[in-house]
C-alpha cells in the first residue's frame, strides 16, 4: 500500500517534467540561412539571426524586433514620466489650506 503512495506521486512528477521538456525542445526552430541560422519562437514568432562562433550558436534579436522591442521601451518612458507629471500636480494641488478645508466640510457633515 504505501509503495503505490510513493510510485504514483513519481510517476505524476516525470510525466509532468517530460512534457515540460518536450514543450521547451519544440519551442524553437532553427533554420539554416545564407550567412548562418535563423531561430524562430513558435510560441511568440520573435526571430534571432544566429551564427556559429567558436564551436557554439550564437544568436541575436532581429533587427526590426530590436526597432519594435526600443520603440516600446520609449512608449513606456515616455508614459511614466507623464503619469510622474500628473502625480506630481495632484499632490501640490493638495496644498495645506485645501486639506483643512477637506477636514472641516468632513466633521460638518458628520453632526
């Protein structure tokens, strides 16, 4: 009985690593192009251009993701620094006066 509550569980836990593995070996194609490999995410799309250096595959982003991949990172700058702006103008328009104000319309209301 308690070799069935052993086994079980392992079993359970292999199969789950080897479809894991098995997603990961077929995440990525590689295909052979004119000045080396090209690798393609078939679970995202994104390509790398890749090439054989010293005896390993060494690949980098494609050259119109890198454009995609910095045209967001400017997006989101440039995002933060208008929600930095709009925070800022919120919290020195709450000068001290306003807050008394606040305070008081608060315990007026609640008699």
């Amino acid at each position: 009985m308690r070799l069935q509550h052993i086994l079980i569980p392992a079993a359970l836990v292999s199969l789950v690593a080897v479809s894991a593995y098995s997603e990961e070996t077929d995440r990525y194609r590689l295909e052979k192009s004119a000045n080396g490999y090209v690798r393609m995410d078939t679970q995202t799309g994104a390509m790398s251009i890749c090439e054989e250096r010293s005896g390993q595959l060494v690949c980098k982003v494609a050259a119109d993701e890198r454009a995609a991949f910095q045209d967001e990172i400017d997006r989101l700058q440039t995002s933060m620094k208008a929600m930095d702006e709009r925070v800022t103008k919120l919290e020195n328009s709450l000068s001290p006066a306003s807050n008394r104000n606040c305070r008081a319309r608060r315990i007026s209301t609640r008699r």
